[in-house]
C-alpha cells in the first residue's frame, strides 16, 4: 500500500440533480422522480466498509431533508459530512446574498440532522471560478474551512485552468480551497479526480496519473464520484443530446468494480484528516519558526 493517503470523496445527489440535465427535468419534478440515492449511498457505506476507507460526504440538503436517517448513518460509520448545497444550483446562477442564503442553511440543516459539524464545501459542477472567487469569502464568512470547488481544467461545463493544482489559501488565515486533482502532461492540467473521467479513461491510465501526482508531486490526490455512477440500473431520461447521453451513461456498469480496484491500489481517508488538520498543522509550525 502506497505511503501518501488520498482524500476520497462523494458528492450525494440522485441521478436526475445533474447539472447536464437542467434543460430536461425541472427542479419542482424533482418529488415525482424515482429517487435511488438512499440504496446506492447505502452500498457506497458497505463498499466503504469493506475496504477499510473513510471518505467526506459533499451531501445535498434537499437529500438531508427527505432521508435524515441517511446522513446520520454516514456520520456514524466514520465518514466525514460536508455541504454540496441546498438542490444543486451552480453558484454561477447565484448573486452573492442568494449564495450565502444558500450555504448557511445547508449548513445548519446538516448539522441539525447530523449533531456534527459541517466545515467543508463543493459548489454544484465545480462552479466556483475566475469570475466568481467572491463565493469563496462567504464561504469562510458563513464559518466554513475549506472549499473543493475549483477545478483547474478546461471544461466546457466549468474549469479555471490557471487555478493553483494543490490546496492554497485564498486569504491569510485557516480557510483553504482543494481543488480537484489534476496530472501535468505537456504543459496541460488533465482530469484524473473521478467522475465522467474515471469512467472513460482506461482504469491503468487514471491509476498511472494518481500515482504520479503522489510520487512526482508529493501531493494528496482528491477522488469524487456521485452515488448514481455505481448504478446502471436507474431510469433512462429520454430525449437528451448525444453528448449527455454518452458522459452520463458511459460504463456504469464497470464502476463499482473500477472503484473496488482504486480503494485496493492506494490508501484513502477523508478530506479533513488527508488535507484540512495536516495543511493547519504545518502553517501553525511554519508560523511559530517565522516568529522565532
């Protein structure tokens, strides 16, 4: 097992609460829908269990609402809980009180729920970026320490490629932003931190880049995925374009075995133990040595 620990992470939503399928399932559906996040959060846990790895939980609190009892398990089997907001609005559709609304009350609906507290955020679709850092200062105004909400790629969906690769702080006290992790190749950031990724690149390929971000970096990978990627049998939405067809539906069937062999091939743990707490320890002994 490799010596550097990985921050695992899984952003709760259903199937239909995917940013690709605004244009096709409205928000006030959302109730009549089949929801099949509870079971496939439930084989995640086991899956989990088995394998011996703590992760965070980016959880929605429209899911915290209708399944209380879920986020409590998740807590109490070890994981650490986060907000991923309250019903997945990507914050570049927000102004800032719309935002801050928005988080404080995922915030305290979470807590409320959990009896734990809440610290860390991820932004609906990595949606935080070059044209809306303000996000970020609300963030730590509404007491979160950090953020994983930037992802520093080009995507045609959200990216801010010239965003630094590793966890940095936005200002000068405790809070961080983690973006998710990329692999350096040919001057270019490439994807290797889960999601639509990690089902189209060969498993070797995304296993490679991992290890080089641990090895030639000397950096923590984070890894996300969504609880309807382990789920091929979930309801076909019709009428979507050929694009989100194919980045939604593209081997879920492999996923759970993918993920069975990544939870075998490096060690992982959640995303305050793997990052937060570590990057506060050694700023604290970086402080105390400038003082002295």
């Amino acid at each position: 097992m490799p010596s550097v620990r990985n921050a695992m992470s899984v952003d709760v939503e259903d199937y239909f609460q995917v940013s690709a399928f605004e244009r096709y399932i409205a928000r006030d559906d959302w109730d009549s829908q089949a929801c099949r996040v509870e079971r496939n959060v439930e084989r995640i846990l086991d899956l989990f269990e088995r394998h011996d790895v703590s992760a965070t939980f980016f959880t929605l609190g429209w899911v915290a609402e209708r399944y209380p009892a879920l986020v409590r398990r998740i807590v109490e089997r070890g994981h650490e809980l986060a907000s991923h907001g309250m019903s997945h609005v990507r914050v570049t559709q927000q102004n800032q009180d719309a935002f801050r609304d928005d988080v404080t009350r995922t915030k305290a609906l979470l807590e409320d729920v959990s009896g734990s507290p809440v610290i860390g955020y991820r932004a609906a679709s990595y949606s935080i970026g070059a044209e809306n850092l303000w996000a970020l200062d609300v963030l730590r105004e509404t007491g979160h320490r950090y953020s994983s909400s930037i992802y520093p790629i080009k995507h045609d969906l959200y990216g801010m490629p010239d965003a630094p690769r590793f966890g940095f702080r936005p200002f000068d006290d405790e809070f961080y932003e983690f973006p998710v992790t990329t692999v350096r190749i040919g001057g270019r950031n490439l994807p290797c931190g889960g999601g639509g990724w990690f089902r189209l690149v060969p498993y070797t390929g995304m296993r490679w880049a991992i290890r080089r971000v641990n090895d030639a970096d000397g950096e923590s990978a984070i890894f996300y995925f969504h609880p309807w990627e382990i789920d091929p049998g979930q309801p076909r939405q019709r009428g979507l374009d050929a694009k989100t067809r194919f980045r939604h539906y593209l081997n879920l069937d492999r996923m759970e075995y993918r993920l069975a062999r990544l939870l075998t091939d490096f060690s992982w743990g959640r995303m305050d133990d793997v990052l937060y707490r570590p990057r506060i320890d050694r700023q604290q002994v970086s402080d105390i040595a400038a003082a002295g």
